[in-house]
C-alpha cells in the first residue's frame, strides 16, 4: 500500500495538536457581579444553568455548512516536520454525519466522514484511490491509529462546541481568574469524559477537551472569533468559532481551521455526501481497507462494499 504525505497530512486534521491540556483560559478580568454579562456571578452559577446557555446555542447548530481552510502541522512517517495546507468545505448533520473534502485549485485530493455506524477517511491523490473504515463503537481496539487516523470524524462535531450536553448530572467549576466556567460530562460511549470551557461573558465556548480513559485518545481545542451563523427561522441565530485548533496531545500535530460563509446549510447539504457506498463510486476509488480487523487491514475491492 502507498503512503502519501498529503494523505499523512489531513489524516494530522484527526490527529491535531495545539497545546497541553490547560484548565483556564483569560479573556479579559472583569468584577464580580457585573451585569450585561452570561454569568454574572460565575461562583453561583449551577451546571443546569450553565448548560442550558450553552445548549441554546448548539441546538440551533444542528445543521452546519461552511468553506474551510486547513492549515497543517504534523511529523510524517519519515520523522520529519512538515506543513500543509488546502481549501475545502465543511459539512455536518447531527447527531452523527460529517463530511469534510481538503483540496487545492478546486480539486478534491482527501475526503473523511462519518455516518451513524462508521468513519472513514478517502486518499485521492494518486492514480490509485483507496478508502479507510471502520465501526464507530470499534475504534479504540482497532489499527486507525496507526494509519493516521486518531480521533475518528464524529469527534469533530464535539469540538467544535456543537454538540449538546446533558441539561443535567454533570460537574461545574470557576477559572482561577473568574472569567471561565467549565463543564464535565461523560462522554457518549462511557469510555471518558469532556470538558467544556465557557466564557463568562458570552456563554460561549473557548476551549474543549476531551479526556478519554486512554491518555492516546486526550484532545483539546481552542475556538475563538465566534461569528454568526445564518440559520433561518431565527430570531437570534447561533454563533460559532470561525479559528478553531485543535490537538492530539499525544502526537504534537496540529489543525488549524478558518471557517467561513457559515450557514444551516438547508439548500446545499445532500445525503450523498454522508454515504460511504456512494463516495467510493463517485470517487472511484480502487481499494477499500478495514480498520476493525486486528492485524494489517487487507484491502478488498471497492466495488463491492455497499
């Protein structure tokens, strides 16, 4: 099988690493009680009403389309620093579709997703086109890691602050400096928890980890310069990070991604683009590899996955 740095470079998108976890974040200090503001008095603030403003934002963000540009820095497989970087466009239906394409002068190179069972990731940049997949609840036990691929693509959807979280039963605590408030819940799976760091002001997230029982799987991502969202049938739309960087701890890669002409996406998102079965036949792609199998994935025809 070929290895390719353009497909080491995006798998780094799903390895991304900006910084060590950190617990606060300044956005500015501010006094006590200060009104006009989210929280006002962050020390008082329960997790249910720090969830709830959150969750009134990300539950209007259930459908996302926007233009990306990706920025990568990753160590290949020949232990060298390399960057990368391409445009492309950002697409997610919740609870759990996501489709994101990085390509350069208009031309689609690499494709990862993800639909309510599995993940994967397509290498379009040789004459030969093969596909990487595998079962979400089989990710932790399965090779993904070692192709690359370390967080599969429905993590996305998590950092990016999107996601709701529980109204209640999780843990709440106040920044050093006052000015952050973060939430902890369990994870989806049960298998860890994440952390989302709000800002007092806004109500906003800045900063988001995700802290899986397994110190390979810990993520953090840092989201700033919230813009709008044009979402319709709103009276006051959602907003969301258009710099977001996001990092695998473990590996010291990093993603950078700018987002841009943010919308719902109502007249542009199109189900084929969260169909692995279709992909693979617009794509023609020549080999199809699985993930789940405990040893070297053995490629089979794409044709004949559905």
């Amino acid at each position: 099988m070929k290895t390719h740095s353009c497909r080491a470079a995006l798998c780094a998108l799903l390895t991304a690493t900006l910084i060590t976890l950190t617990a606060c974040q300044t956005v500015g200090t501010r006094p006590p009680n200060s009104p006009g503001l989210a929280f006002p008095n962050p020390s008082s603030t329960t997790y249910e009403q720090a969830a709830e403003a959150y969750n009134r934002n990300a539950r209007q963000l259930q459908r996302l389309w926007a233009n990306a540009v990706v920025r990568i820095s990753y160590t290949d497989e020949n232990n060298e620093r390399r960057q990368e970087q391409g445009d492309g466009r950002l697409q997610i239906i919740q609870p759990d579709r996501v489709a994101l394409n990085i390509g350069k002068l208009g031309q689609t190179y690499l494709w990862t997703g993800c639909d309510a069972t599995r993940y994967w990731w397509i290498d379009l940049t040789s004459d030969e086109h093969f596909a990487f997949a595998g079962k979400h609840q089989g990710y932790q036990r399965s090779r993904a890691r070692s192709f690359g691929i370390v967080v599969p693509p429905l993590e996305i959807i998590t950092l990016l602050g999107i996601k709701p979280i529980p109204p209640t039963g999780g843990a709440i605590q106040v920044s050093n400096d006052g000015n952050l408030l973060g939430l902890t819940t369990k994870l989806a799976d049960g298998q860890g928890r994440q952390r989302i760091w709000l800002d007092t002001n806004t109500a906003l997230p800045v900063q988001i980890e995700i802290l899986g029982s397994d110190p390979q799987s810990q993520l953090v991502a840092e989201l700033a310069d919230h813009q709008t969202v044009a979402v319709r049938g709103t009276g006051n739309p959602p907003q969301l990070a258009t710099r977001i960087k996001i990092a695998h701890t473990a590996s010291g890669s990093l993603v950078t991604l700018d987002l841009s002409e943010m919308e719902d996406g109502i007249d542009r998102l199109r189900p084929e683009a969260f169909n692995l079965g279709t992909l693979l036949t617009q794509m023609r792609v020549d080999k199809l590899y699985d993930l789940d199998k405990p040893r070297t994935p053995t490629p089979t025809p794409a044709k004949t996955q559905e």
